[in-house]
C-alpha cells in the first residue's frame, strides 16, 4: 500500500511538470494555463487583463469598417514569399492607378486599382503588365507597379501582411518573451499589421500595436497578405454613386442642424462616458492633435466629442478604434499622419481633450460630423471647424 502511494505521488508530480513547461499564449489554455500562470502571480495576471479588457482588439471588424470585406484580398501565400511576389504585384502610387485594355496608353480604361492594391500578374508585355484583381483584368504600366523582394518588402512595410488570430484570448506582448507584460488581448479572427522588423525568433510574429512594435505566439496566428482588389468602371461608377449619396445626406443633416443652433456659442453637456483604457486615450489625443492641434482647447474637445458622439450612435461602430478608422472618414488615419504621431509625442493638452471627451464632456450638441469652415457648410463654427 505504502509502495503504491509513494507511485501515485511520483506520477501527479511528473505530470505537475511537464505541464509547467508548456508555453501559453492565448487566455483559453485549460490546465497549461493556469500551470504557467502559476511562475507569475495569477493575481497580478489576471488583473493586468482586466485592466486591458475594455482594449479588446478586434481589427478584423476595423478593416471590414475601413474596406469593405468584399473589395480586399486575402491569401496565405502557398509558395516561398520571393516566389509568391514574382507571380503577383502591389501598386506604389499616391492615390490611383488607371487599369486598360490593352497595352497602350491610349486604350480604353477598363477599371482602376488604388493605392496598395495588387493582384496577380498574368503576363509581362514590354513595359505593361497584365493583370487581374478581383473581376478586374487588363493593363498596367511596370513602372507603376513592384514585384520580387521590392513588392516583398513594400508589403511588409505598408501594413499589407497581416496575423490574424486563430483563437480567442491571444495575447499581444511588449516583447518575444512569455514573462512579458501585455498590451492587450485580442479575439479569435482578429488580425493585426505585421511589423516591417521581423521578430528573431520563429516561435513569435513581430506586429504593429498602436503604432508600436508588438509581440504575438507564431503557433497562434495565421500570417496572410492583405491587399484591395481594383475595380471595373461599372464598380468604380456605383461606389462613386453611393459616396455622393452619402455626403448629400450629410449636408442634408448640416442644414437641418444649422436652422436649430447658433453658429457660435459653445455649451457644454454631459455625456454618457466611454469605456477606455490609456491606448484608446492616446488614439484619440494623437487624432485630435492631427485634426486641431493648432486650434484653442474648445477645437481640441470639440474633435474628441463627434468622435465619442459616434461610438454611442448606432450608425457608427461602437468602438474608438472602429470609428476613427473607418474608412473615408478621418484623413490623418487614412493618410498614415495619425500612425507617425503615434509614434511620436502628443501634447498634453490633447490629452486631456480626449479624455474629456471620453468621459463624455460634449460641447458640440451630440454633433456627428464636422468640417472646415472653408467648406460653407452650416453649423456649430468652433475654431476653423464647423460642426453638424
């Protein structure tokens, strides 16, 4: 008896051990879990994601906002990436590229790729080549477009691979290493920029995090490369349709709000707060110094407040970071300004607008919308932006 007894401490300690060891990188582990949380305080653990858990990352519905699910591309390479881009290409242009139907500069435009698209090269034809993005196919001009290691690192340099999370709980970390704090955790099918820095070792995928290099587990995520696929004349016609129905509606509403509101005086009200955590409150100051850095502390708040206006509407997404990057909305955040700013130093004052803003002070009367007083739209005038 005593002899099986001493077996059975043997074998819950063996057991004890080897699950120690294992490496945990997503919240949902089981018993490795809670094994490994042990070498840490699981105190301290567990409260570093609660505090978190108002950061919950979710960036698959971020660029379903920002681009259409229907107008991206999104495939895992099958082949070595050198390979992979010399079959395919992605555009260096400032806003468009004009796509024909044949190889001359005079044939007929059949449809048009924006900037970061790409798609995959049929054949080289002189200085053309012939390509074929979604249902768009024909000709571009080679010097408008890269390949090989140039298209390799453009993409990785531009956001364009992406890791996307294949369980829930993944753990984003401020280096490759499990003993790390987190910045946040994300869900599964969540996806986030790899960075153009790869990480040293393959057990971890090196990822941008609010304008900061990151860490996530390489057995966790699933790297693909993401691009917006170009579109035919008769698609690029009805999405400019549904753009000049959208900003008809807009002024519609500026006008309607401008009959009802004095053009100049400002009142304060209180708001429902929004949850945040300090990242959210440096996305929003870093947005409002792009937006009104210049302008008097009212510009400042006034930004932050059609921002958190927006998260409690139901026809915006309800989160900041789906708001201020959804897409035709917020320039700095389409333009890259608002990434270079986050990476560099914010005022205070902005600040302390956007956690004003956030803990719900409104001084544009729930105002959606706002724009340069250049722009003749009527509204609320604060500084040298009018809102509506």
């Amino acid at each position: 008896m005593a002899t099986f007894a001493f077996l059975l401490i043997l074998g819950i300690v063996a057991v004890a051990g080897s699950t120690s060891g294992k490496r945990v990188e997503t919240a949902n582990d089981g018993t490795a879990g809670i094994a490994t949380l042990k070498r840490l305080s699981a105190v301290q653990e567990q409260a570093a994601v609660e505090a978190r858990a108002v950061a919950i990352v979710s960036e698959t519905a971020e660029e379903s906002e920002a681009v259409k699910e229907d107008e991206i591309v999104e495939e895992e390479p099958q082949e070595k990436e050198a390979d992979y881009w010399d079959t395919h290409f992605v555009v260096k242009v400032k806003d468009s590229l004009n796509v024909r139907k044949r190889a001359s500069q005079k044939s007929k435009q059949v449809g048009i790729l924006f900037k970061n698209g790409g798609g995959k090269i049929l054949e080289a034809k002189g200085n053309w080549l012939k390509i074929e993005s979604g249902n768009l196919k024909g000709y571009v001009k080679k010097s408008y477009c890269l390949t090989g290691k140039r298209a390799e690192r453009f993409a990785k340099k531009h956001g364009l691979y992406r890791a996307k999370a294949l369980s829930s709980g993944l753990r984003v970390r401020y280096k490759a290493s499990t003993e790390s704090r987190i910045y946040t955790v994300v869900d599964k099918g969540s996806s986030l920029a790899t960075s153009a820095k790869e990480a040293k070792s393959e057990e971890w995928v090196a990822v941008n995090y609010n304008g900061k290099r990151a860490f996530v587990a390489s057995e966790y995520v699933k790297v693909s490369v993401r691009y917006e696929k170009g579109l035919t004349m008769k698609e690029y016609q009805k999405k400019l349709a549904e753009e000049a129905a959208k900003k008809k509606a807009a002024e519609e509403a500026a006008r309607a709000a401008g009959s009802s509101r004095s053009s100049s005086e400002t009142t304060t009200t209180q708001q429902s707060s929004v949850a945040a955590d300090v990242d959210d409150v440096t996305l929003l100051a870093a947005l409002i110094q792009c937006e009104a850095g210049t302008q008097s502390y009212e510009g400042m708040l006034a930004v932050g407040a059609v921002v958190c206006n927006r998260i409690r509407s139901s026809r915006y997404p309800n989160t900041l970071r789906g708001v201020i990057y959804q897409r035709g909305q917020f320039g700095p955040a389409r333009s890259g300004i608002l990434a270079r700013r986050l990476a560099g130093s914010i005022h205070s004052s902005c600040r302390r607008a956007a956690e004003a803003a956030l803990g719900g002070a409104d001084n544009v009367g729930g105002a959606l919308h706002f724009q340069s007083v250049r722009s003749g739209i009527q509204g609320l005038v604060i500084g040298g932006h009018v809102f509506f």
